[in-house]
C-alpha cells in the first residue's frame, strides 16, 4: 500500500535558504553579478527553496562615483564554496537608483511637450521630430544562451517593424554560440582548423552550456533568410559575438581542438568559465580569427557588430574581474595578471579593427570602458560604439556616460533598467523581471543615460533587451511585445506610428451617419479626416493624438431622436436577456425538496433565470438510482457507492435534516422549477472540495486519493492518482448523462486546489511541482465530456491561467464562473485576461456571498451581502470598477453558501439577498405583469356585438402592450393595466332602432355578461421512448408526470345563462411523464415447453416509433375552445409585442401569447363593410 509521504514541503527549503542567505551576508563584502545558468526561485509570496547555485541580494546604498585613485587591492577567493549572483543579476533593490532619474540627471521636462489640440485640430509638429525620428530604436534578442528559430525571430522582425523599431540586435554568440557558417575553417598562425572541426567543437561547447531542445544553432540558410526578411521590413540587424567574456560555449571548442587552457584562472583558486586568458596567445588569436569570420560573413548585411567585451570574469572574481586586471598597475608582482588591462585595451582595439576592416562600424558594452573612469592605461579605438547598459554598482565602478561621450564615442543608451529576462516573467520572480522593467520604462525616456553627471549626454538611440539568463525558461512572444511596446508608447516621439493601430482606429469608428446629428457630425468628420492623413512620417506620439481626437469625437457624437430610442430599446433587452442566477450551496448543507421548491418561487416572482444548486460540494447530497460506476477495468456495484457516497457525506457532516436528494425528489424539483420558467445548473465540484468523495474512494478500495503536500490535503484529490481520477471522471459523468435532458449547463467546479494542505497555495504547488499541466488536462477532460453529452461546460476561474500566465492550455468554451481575483499570494488569472483570451464570463462576483449564519466580523456575513447586492453593478466584474472597466458577461449569479453546514438555514434572510440584489438591478430583472395578464384574461372573445369604435379603442391599446419590461419601469406595465381597463369598461354593444323588416333578425338586446373564472386541473401527456437495452415489453418511468394548474374564464350570458369558455390561462405547465419501452427481443430457450403467453401491453403499440421522435399519447383533457390562440388571453402578449430571444442567453417564456390585437383590427374592418341590418351572426 502506498503510504501518504507528504511531498517537501517548499516552506522547509526556505529556511535553509534563508540561512545560507544569512551567512552570505554577513561575510560577503564584494558583488556577484555573474554565474553559470541557474534554476530561478519561486515568487516571494510562497516560501522558496534555493536555487540551483543563484541567491538574491539587495544592497540599499547608491553606487558611488569617485574620482579615479589608487584601488584597494582585491584579495584572491579561496572559499569556493560563496554562493554568486546569477548574471547580471545585481545586487540593489533601488530601481530608482538604476533608472537615474534623481535630481543630478536631466529632468524629463528638458523634452519639448506637445500642447493639447482639439478634435479638429493637427497636432503641432515637433521642430525635432526629423532627428527623434533618425534616432536607432532597438530591440536586443539573447539568442547566444537560448535557441531562437527562424520563425520566432521573424515575429519579432515583424513586430519590430510595425512598432517602428530600426533595428534588431541579435546576439548569436553569448555564452552559447547558435550561429554557425558554412565554412567554419580557420587559420590561425601555423595551426589550421577543418570546418568540421570547429563545428563540431562548436556545436559541443554550445550544448554543455546549455543543450536546448527546441534547437542548437541557426544556419548559414536561415540567417541568410533572416536578413533578407529583416530587410524587407525595413529592420537592420546587429550582430553580436561577445568576448572576451560569455564564451563558454568557444572556450569549450578551443579544448576540444587543442588549445589548452584557454580559460582565465583567478590566483590558480578558481577558473573562468565564460571568460579567455589574455595572456594566452593561441586562444586570443583563435578568437580573433573566429570573429573575423564571422565580421567577413556579415560584411555587406549589417552596419554595425558588436564585439561585446562586458563583465570581465564576473564569475571567477565576484564582478571584480575589471579591477583584477587594473591591479598590477598598483600592486606589481603580487599575482595580478601583468599589464592585465592594457593588454584588454589592445585586445579590445584589435577587433575594433577587424570589424573596420569589414566595413562596419564596432560596438561595445560599456563596463570595460575606462574603468573607474581611469584612462592612464591605453586609449580605446574611439569609433567603438559604447552600448551603455550600466552606471555600476557598489564595488562596480564604471566610467561615467559624460566622460565615454568627451572622449570621443557614440553612446546607444541600452539602460538596463528596462531589461527583462525571459522567464521571469512578473514581480518577485527574480532581477530584471518583466514588471520591474516595464516600471523601468515608464520613470525613464531614451534620451536619459545612465551616469550621466548631470549633463545632457548625446545619444545615437536607445536599446530595450530580453536576457536568457535561464535559457531553460519559455520565452513569450507576448510578454517581450508587450515591452517593446511599453518602450515605443513611452518615447512616442521617437518612433513612426503603427499603421495596424491607425487601421484599427478607423475601422472602428462608425460609418452609419444617419443615426447622429448633423451638429455632433462636424468634429467626428474633422478628426477622421485628419487621422486619414497620418503617413510614414507620422510619430506614434502624433497617432497617438490623433486617434483620441477621434475617439473624443466619436464619443461626443449624438443619435437622432428616433435611433436614440432603438439603441435605449436594444439596451433594455439585451440586460433583459442576461442571465441572473441564484446559486444554493446543497452539497455542504443539506435543504430539502420543499425548501428548494421555494427559493424557485421566489427566484420565479423577483425574474431569476437559473437556480445553480451545487450538489457536490465537500459532501455530496444527490444520489441517482443507480450509481453504478465502470472504472479502473472493474465495476463498482451501485449499492457499494451509494453507501460509501452517504457515509463520506456523513464523514463531512451528518445532517440531522437529512443527507441526500433522491432521483425521484431531483426529477421532481426539475419539473417544478421548468414550470416556474427557472433553469437548473448543477454542480458537481472536483477536485477540490471533495470531501465526500475521497472517503467514498478509500471506502471502495482506492488507494490514498488525496492530495498531499505540507499535510493531506481533505478536500482535494491527487492529480497523479489514476485510479482516483479515472473513478472521478466517470462518477461526474454519469450525474451529465442525468442532467443533460434537464439542464444546459454544467459546473464541474475546479476552484481552490488543496488549500487546506497548502496555506491557500495550491495552484503554485502544482506549477512548482510541474504538476499544472496535469490539472489543466484533467479540467479540459471534463469540459470535452461535457460537451460531448450537449451540455455547456462551466467552471469557476480560480484555476484557469493563474497569475496571468499560459503555460499550459484550457478548453475554451468553458463558462467561466467569476468570483475573485484572489488576493495576496494568491494571484488568480484577472478577468480581462480570460476575456482576452475568449472566455465568456458569469459574473459571480464574491462581494454579493453570503455565508449561511454569518454576521458582523465573520466572512461574508448577511449584512454586507445585502449591502453589496445593493450597492457592487450587476456587471462589476471582481478586481474591476464598472462602468470605467466593462468586460462582456452572460449575466449574474448571486451566492449562498455554507460553508459551516451545522448553522441554520433562514429563508428570509436568503429571500432579504435575493431581493436586494433583483430590486437593486431592476434594468435586469423583468416587471411584475401578474396584473395585467389578469386583466388581459378578461377580454371578451366574441368583439362582434360592439361598436367599431370601441373595439378600435381596445384593439389599439392590445396593440401597444409591451411584455418586455424591466423592474425599473413597473410603473409602465401598472399604466398599461390602468388603460386596458378603461378600454375594457368603454366596450359599447351595438343597437338596434325602428321596425323590423320580414327577413330582419331582432333587434340585438344589450347582453352584460358575467364571468366566472374556475380552477382546473390539467392532466399530463404520456410520452413513449424506445429503449434498445431493455428487454421487450419492459417499460422504465424516466421521468415521472405532474399534472398542471389552470384558469378557464367562463362567460354566464344574463339572458339565458348560457355558459362559454372564453379564454384559458396555464398557472403551471403539466409535465410530461417519460416511458422507456424496450424493444431487446428475449432469447427464448430451446427446450420443449410451453409457447411463453405474450404480454398485452407490448402490443400496445403496433409500430415501434422512432427513438428521436417522442411518441405522445395524450390522457383526456377539457376540450379547448376552437381558436386556441384567441382563448388564451396571456398569449396576447407575444402577438402584440413580439420579443426577441436569443437561445444562448435565456431559457423559454412559460407564458403562452397570440396575436389577438391584429384579429380585433381584422374583425373592425369586416364590420365595417357588413349591412348589420340583413347580418345573421351564428357566432359561438
């Protein structure tokens, strides 16, 4: 038997994360900022193990800046076992510090602001536009550590190009090198290096840095295919080759092919693996000649290529790499690597020169760059680029962005305050996370570098960049668009328009002018013409300006009168035909038939469409007929899960009301609530919130089926437990076979994932234990099931793309129930989000919860429910405040819970909810129109005896009835029983005056009739079905009759006390009783006995129907008037004011209506060209 080992829990890793944090600490007085691909730490909002050789610290004190001075000397590292920063992960908490925007740095407002123009206005041009315009806008690609495929790299190319970028930076040799030519052979001094060889030696190095599955390296083919699309896009691109740091990948291949030792070894204590030894001459001149190589390849495609020289053997001497290679300038002869930094000034300039060599202008980071600001070493080539990404760090001292600008360098301000690493993807995942660079961003405009010393450095452009420091992680195309968009919205003036946005403006602006008036024309048609107008030369900022001009304008466009009201009208009946819910916890607590039987009253009075009733739910208290399940290759007999289902619910709670519904007390309550015209939404909850069922499970012989993590979890089941799951699947499957004749809709739950094991962490358990995927597969199996048997799935959102993240997919045609976006630590998936992605939402927003015997300080409590209902919109979405955020919902469901079962259930405290939140969306719920079906019941059938005029009168009132009424306008239906009464009461009968002719009929005698209104009870129809698997003659009630409740309005004439049904009215709709009639033929033996009688009742039906088609046997009912439709009164309303339904959104009127308005004016017109005096009316 497998034994409940919870699994680590991630709490215990934090505290020895925190100890060796603790220790490091306190030792540590120099900065890692450079270490071997790392495994990232979880969010801080859980507790975190550490990572695979990556600790995170902050330093609260600013970089300080001093004048250049003899250095302190940097000692040797003997304690290998310090744990380091990953790569350029610094060790500052300040962003501000980085973004640089204190008061030493130019102030933003230096930038010329454009004035605010009306809708009919141009925008002023910027007189610098022309040189914003000129300036590089680029986007820098680390496809060095991880693999990008042509494609990927040709959406960025693409997204580059319509965002307005120039260029896309690509470094394909960054610790790993993911580019290789088709000639790689070099020659290097004597030695010469077969382009197999160093391919293969390439190829090795690349994958022992990082072996990516998605791929190793681009060809020569596809990069050729690459510039070429790039330039077709009007996009350069610049090659990077990083050395002499970040070469793991060619330190590797130079061993492989001989050359020893390439590696820089720090004091003989620990060696470089990224960074070459410059003072080992084959490897520098391998190096040179392989970045030759590929100089001489991208010689004629790019303008610029970037030769790197950033972080100097961070990994070896704890960023202090540059400092070591000053060090013997000061401290000659004591270990230092002689002449260290000139010979990296030589290095430095000598690939400056291959790179002139080819044509193209060289680039570099900054760091290396006069370090300390120091220039007594050598001099720089001064046509090398400066990439300023960093003004350094405590420890890290670089010189300043002024003083690289005076000696005589282009610097590309590349701030690293806007970086984002990939995979880290929001706050708390790491440095240089995606929200700490989108923040970056928005405090700092490209035109303000880093260090600057407060002068206004001239810059050639700005550079934002996504880093693969953990090549492992899933890159995003959304999430790097969404920061390259971030960066061209911030600088708006420096980037040319979007022409898809501006398309996209237009497109969306109306063309249908007849609906507005000529006045509110004037501007919208102005400032359409002048976004009309936006060309290549256009800024992003002016579009920008442009287009909420005409978003302005077209808000302040005003419909004509007549269309005003068609808008107002299809408003109405689109709220009208949203959903409103009122959700009942009956899986915890258990209510009984007749309780539920009136909150559907109620629900039917207030104008709820559905009554969501969550049967399983902790326990489960509904129990079909049979509950036989087939799973695991065996099956378990009904009787078996019955009683191991009741006694798991009595596990749970053992109600003293009682435990479960049965099948007969559901079909009954379903029939009920169909004849109140409520819809019924069943919920089967899993796997969380299974109490119940895992206590059944075990009892049933299912090995541990909860899920275990800090503890056992009680309520949810293992994702890894097939045994459970499949059991799981098929028990939820046989309650959507009951349900799918009953119900469109069905809610298999997911929400809140072992919190009871997990301190409401669950979902981040999953994704830490790569467990999410599995969810994710178990909730699409569900909906797929779902659908399969006709039903709509729906589920609650907690689990769906939780933290706004899509690294797995779910099912989208799921109806996501909406009730929170859960709070700290606990970052459930927004709802704009899931809308983005297509999900239609039911708005169950927690605020209106109300937790069954909660008051005061308790969660949800009674008062601030019925506060809520009356005061959060129907549409308010949870997280958002509506009407400013308005995201599309199919209506509203209002929640009772129980989460304590053992409270009491008071109905009037459910009904003071209910009919807070209907009174306080009136817009939503529809008129009380009980009065006037009344009085609509009482027009007469037989028109023919009154004047024309009057029944004009009547005819004309009919006609204008509106059955589509909101709450909010009950005063419009109480007027129209006011006029149809008076209208009623001002029917004239017609007379007759003077003698009579022979063949003249008798004078019509005024005849005031009385009515009689007499209680009916209506008898159900009998529907046949054939059933294939059940033995002939057999017969099965599937679902059991209820006879339905009428009115017959009876005419007593006071001449003669003759009686007439004049109209009908249905209270409740009879429910039809289901048969199921077998047709199995019986294998009938074959030893001598006598031939078996045959039963009567199978020859009742000579032909067998047609399964798909119900066979109706109606019992005897009163006959009906001979117009049906005339009789009935209620159907009135249908015939004057048809309405128009939309099957997705609302269940069926019960109400039945015609279209006697229309007759009344048919019947005028007859009249009126009849002789009355030869009339002869036989009229019944």
């Amino acid at each position: 038997m497998k034994s409940h080992q919870p699994r680590y829990a991630i709490r215990k890793y934090a505290v020895g994360a925190a100890s060796v944090l603790i220790g490091f600490f306190a030792g540590a007085n120099v900065v890692a900022a450079d270490t071997p691909t790392t495994t990232e730490s979880p969010s801080t909002t859980v507790p975190t193990p550490p990572s695979e050789g990556e600790s995170t610290a902050s330093l609260n004190e600013k970089a300080s800046q001093p004048a250049v001075e003899t250095p302190t000397a940097p000692a040797p590292i003997v304690d290998q076992s310090q744990p380091t920063l990953p790569d350029r992960e610094l060790r500052v908490s300040d962003l501000d510090r980085l973004i640089h925007e204190e008061a030493s740095s130019v102030a933003e407002s230096n930038v010329a602001t454009q004035p605010a123009t009306a809708a009919t206005e141009t925008p002023a041009k910027d007189p610098d536009q022309e040189e914003k315009l000129a300036k590089k806008k680029i986007v820098s690609i680390d496809a060095g550590r991880k693999y990008f495929s042509p494609d990927q790299i040709k959406e960025i190319i693409d997204e580059a190009s319509k965002t307005g970028y120039t260029d896309l930076h690509l470094l394909v040799g960054n610790d790993g090198l993911r580019f290789v030519l088709d000639d790689m052979s070099l020659k290097v001094g004597s030695a010469s290096y077969s382009s197999q060889d160093v391919t293969n030696a390439v190829e090795k190095g690349t994958k022992a840095y990082y072996d990516d599955p998605n791929g190793t390296a681009l060809t020569q083919a596809q990069m050729d295919d690459i510039l070429a699309y790039a330039k077709s896009k009007k996009v350069g691109v610049i090659p990077t080759i990083n050395s002499p740091g970040h070469m793991d990948a060619i330190l590797t291949a130079m061993e492989q092919l001989g050359i020893e030792n390439p590696h820089f070894n720090y004091f003989g204590t620990k060696k470089s693996a990224r960074t070459v030894d410059l003072d080992n001459k084959k490897a520098l001149d391998f190096t040179k000649a392989l970045v030759d190589k590929y100089a001489t390849y991208f010689s004629g495609k790019a303008d610029i290529f970037n030769i790197g020289l950033d972080e100097y053997a961070n990994d070896a001497t704890d960023a202090h790499g540059w400092q070591v290679l000053q060090a013997s300038k000061h401290w000659p002869g004591e270990g230092y690597p002689e002449k260290g930094y000139e010979k990296f000034i030589q290095y430095a300039n000598d690939l400056a020169a291959i790179v002139k060599k080819h044509k193209m202008k060289p680039m570099a980071f900054n760091d290396g760059i006069y370090y300390n600001g120091d220039t007594s070493y050598g001099t720089f080539d001064k046509d090398i680029i400066v990439s300023y990404w960093t003004g350094g760090w405590n420890g890290y001292d670089v010189a300043s962005s002024k003083l690289l600008s005076e000696l005589g360098h282009q610097i590309l301000n590349t701030n690293d305050a806007w970086y984002y690493v990939i995979g880290r993807d929001k706050a708390g995942s790491g440095w240089y996370n995606l929200d700490q660079g989108l923040e970056g961003i928005s405090k700092s405009a490209i035109d303000v570098v880093q260090k600057n010393d407060g002068a206004k450095v001239p810059f050639i452009g700005g550079m934002v960049a996504a880093w693969a420091d953990r090549p492992s992680a899933t890159y995003k195309k959304e999430l790097l668009f969404k920061l390259m968009h971030a960066f061209a919205d911030k600088n708006a003036d420096y980037f040319v328009a979007d022409p898809e946005v501006v398309e996209k403006a237009l497109s969306e602006a109306p063309t249908d002018l007849d609906r507005y008036t000529p006045e509110s024309l004037v501007a919208f048609t102005a400032a359409k013409k002048a976004l009309e107008g936006a060309g290549t030369d256009t800024t992003r900022a002016e579009a920008k300006t442009l287009i909420d001009n005409l978003k302005a304008a077209q808000d302040a466009l005003v419909y004509t009168e007549s269309y005003a009201k068609e808008v107002a009208a299809k408003e109405a009946e689109e709220k009208l035909a949203m959903k409103k819910v009122i959700s009942i916890d009956a899986g915890r607590k258990y209510f009984s038939l007749d309780q539920l039987k009136r909150i559907v009253d109620k629900a039917s009075e207030l104008g709820y469409s559905d009554l969501h009733l969550l049967v399983g739910n902790d326990g489960m208290r509904f129990v079909l007929d049979d509950m036989t399940v087939e799973a695991n290759g065996k099956t378990y007999a009904s009787d078996d899960v019955k009683k191991a289902i009741l006694e798991g619910t009595k596990a749970y709670y053992d109600d003293p009301n009682g435990q479960a519904l049965t099948q007969t007390e559901m079909d009954e309550l379903h029939a009920y609530a169909t004849a109140k015209g409520i819809g019924l939404i069943a919920a089967v909850n899993s796997p969380g919130h299974m109490d119940a069922l895992l206590v059944a499970m075990e009892k049933l012989g299912i090995e541990n089926p909860q899920a275990s993590f800090d503890t056992v979890s009680k309520t949810t089941m293992d994702l890894t437990n097939e045994a459970a799951v499949n059991f799981t699947k098929a028990l939820i499957g046989k309650y959507m076979d009951y349900f799918k004749d009953k119900s469109k809709i069905f809610n298999y739950g997911t929400d809140e994932y072992a919190n009871d094991a997990t301190s409401a962490q669950g979902w981040y358990y999953l994704k830490w234990y790569d467990l999410y995927g599995k969810f994710a597969e178990y909730s699409n199996s569900l909906a797929a099931m779902a659908r399969e048997k006709g039903l709509q799935p729906m589920a609650f959102n907690d689990g769906f793309y939780y933290g706004d993240e899509d690294d797995v997919a779910f099912d989208k045609d799921v109806l996501i129930s909406y009730w929170s976006k859960g709070w700290w630590g606990y970052n459930l998936a927004s709802p704009q989000y899931l809308a983005d992605k297509g999900y239609k939402l039911l708005n169950t927003n927690g605020d209106w919860y109300y937790v069954l015997g909660h008051k005061g300080d308790q969660s949800y409590p009674l008062e601030k429910a019925i506060r809520n209902s009356e005061t959060v919109p129907f549409e308010q979405l949870a997280s958002t405040k509506y009407p400013d955020v308005k995201i599309p919902t199919s209506g509203s469901m209002l929640g009772i819970w129980a989460d304590e079962p053992a409270n009491e259930y008071k109905e009037d405290e459910v009904f003071q909810v209910m009919e807070a939140f209907a009174n306080h969306n009136k817009d939503y719920f529809k008129a009380d129109f009980t009065a006037l079906r009344k009085v609509v019941a009482t027009v007469p059938t037989d028109l023919a005896i009154y004047t024309p005029e009057s029944r004009a009168a009547l005819a004309k009132v009919l006609d204008s009835l509106n059955w589509n009424v909101s709450r909010a306008h009950q005063d419009q239906v109480d007027q129209e029983v006011a006029t149809l009464t008076q209208a009623l009461a001002g029917l004239k009968p017609i007379t007759q005056i003077g003698s009579l002719a022979e063949n003249d009929v008798k004078a019509l005698v005024e005849d005031k009739p009385s009515l009689e209104i007499v209680e009916k009870e209506l008898d159900f129809d009998l529907v046949e079905r054939t059933n294939p698997d059940l033995s002939k003659g057999e017969r099965k009630v599937t679902q059991a009759g209820v006879k339905g409740q009428g009115l017959e309005y009876v005419e007593v004439s006071q001449l003669d006390q003759s009686r007439k049904v004049i109209a009908t009215e249905i209270d409740t709709e009879p429910v039809a009783e289901i048969v199921e009639v077998g047709t199995k033929e019986v294998v009938i033996p074959t030893s001598p006995s006598a031939e078996a009688p045959v039963k009567l009742d199978v020859l009742v039906n000579k032909m067998a129907p047609d399964q798909s088609t119900p066979h109706v046997i109606s019992k005897d009912q009163p006959v009906a008037p001979v117009n049906t439709q005339a009789s009935i009164p209620a159907t009135v309303e249908k015939a004057v004011r048809p309405e128009t339904v939309n099957p997705d959104k609302q269940l069926p009127e019960t109400g039945v209506e015609s279209a006697l308005g229309l007759a009344l004016l048919g019947a005028i017109l007859g009249a009126a060209g009849m002789n009355l005096k030869n009339k002869k009316e036989t009229e019944t």
